[in-house]
C-alpha cells in the first residue's frame, strides 16, 4: 500500500466516523438529498429509515441517510 493509500484510507475512515455521529433535521435532509420531505416522512413511517424523536423533532444520522439511498 503506497503512503497515498494509505492517506486515503484515513480520511474515508475520519469521514466514516462523522457520519455515524453528525444528526441532522429533515429539511437537511431534503437540502442534502433533493428528495421532497414527504419522500422522507414516508420512509420513515415505511420503517426504511431510522429516525430518532427522542427532542421531539425527527433527527436523522448521515450514515443511515447514506445506507438508505444506497439501499
């Protein structure tokens, strides 16, 4: 593995570790994504993706935005 590799492996994990812990509200999620918000809404009541409303708002962690567009 070359020290460019290596570097790049880094900084994917960094980034991975942002995404698991960064929360963000469901208009960020429809700025981030260009879905509609009740293309959000409805996934989240379809189960497809995970949302906290523990603050009483829908919170959304990155990553799972990111497993749920990847399928």
């Amino acid at each position: 593995m070359t020290s460019t590799e290596k570097r790049l492996d880094d900084i994917s994990l960094l980034l991975m570790k942002l995404l698991q812990k960064k929360w963000i509200n469901i208009k960020e999620v429809v700025q981030c994504t260009s879905l509609s918000e009740s293309t959000i809404r409805r996934a989240v009541n379809r189960g497809e993706l995970k949302v906290s409303k523990a603050t009483g708002k829908l919170l959304f962690k990155l990553i799972d935005i990111d497993r749920w567009l990847n399928g």
